[in-house]
C-alpha cells in the first residue's frame, strides 16, 4: 500500500519555543483584588511595554503616562459636565413650560 498522503504533506512541526507572556496582566496591571477585570480597559494602550515579559511598572508613572491617563480623567470629566449642563438645561425647559401652561389656566 502506497501512502503518499504523509509523504508529500507540506506538515511541518512547529518546535520552537512559545512566545513569551508577560507577567503582567493588562486588564488589571496593579493585582487589585477588587478590579472586575472583564468589565476593565486594556492598560496596555496606556503603557505598551507590559506586553514585554519582564516589565515592571515603577511606583512613580513616567511622564506619558501621566499624560495619557490626565487624557482618560479629562475625558470623563467633560462627560460628567456635559450631562450636568444637559440635565440642568432640559429641567429648565421642563419647569419653564410647566409655569406657563399653569401661567395660561389661571389667567
């Protein structure tokens, strides 16, 4: 019986060693026990380097990372005071067409 099928695959073992994974964990890189790591952002855009096996993230963040999580809070900030200014201006409406339409049944 003539078995050409494993003679002539283009199978070849793959023997190298796996890549390497990081120690840290990107969804929680500080191992806070109280993070919900599904419901967390990926802070490897924050910090890339902690996809590097070996990484350890100083005490003191440096300087773009200040400045990329500065980013985050001041985007979070303008949403909380967008949604302050629409909600105090959409009440505004609401009182102010309530007034005269009450204003417009007493006269």
């Amino acid at each position: 019986m003539n078995n050409t099928f494993f003679e002539n695959s283009d199978y070849s073992a793959d023997f190298s060693a796996p890549p390497e994974v990081s120690d840290i964990n990107s969804k929680n890189p500080f191992d806070n026990f109280t993070e919900y790591e599904d419901y967390n952002s990926d802070y490897s855009e924050i910090v890339p380097q902690i996809e590097i096996p070996g990484c350890v993230i100083p005490f003191e963040p440096s300087r773009d990372e200040k400045k990329k999580v500065r980013h985050y809070f001041n985007i979070a900030g303008a949403g909380v005071l967008i949604h302050f200014i629409a909600a105090y201006g959409i009440m505004t409406a609401i009182l102010t067409l309530l007034q005269f339409i009450v204003m417009k049944r007493t006269v």
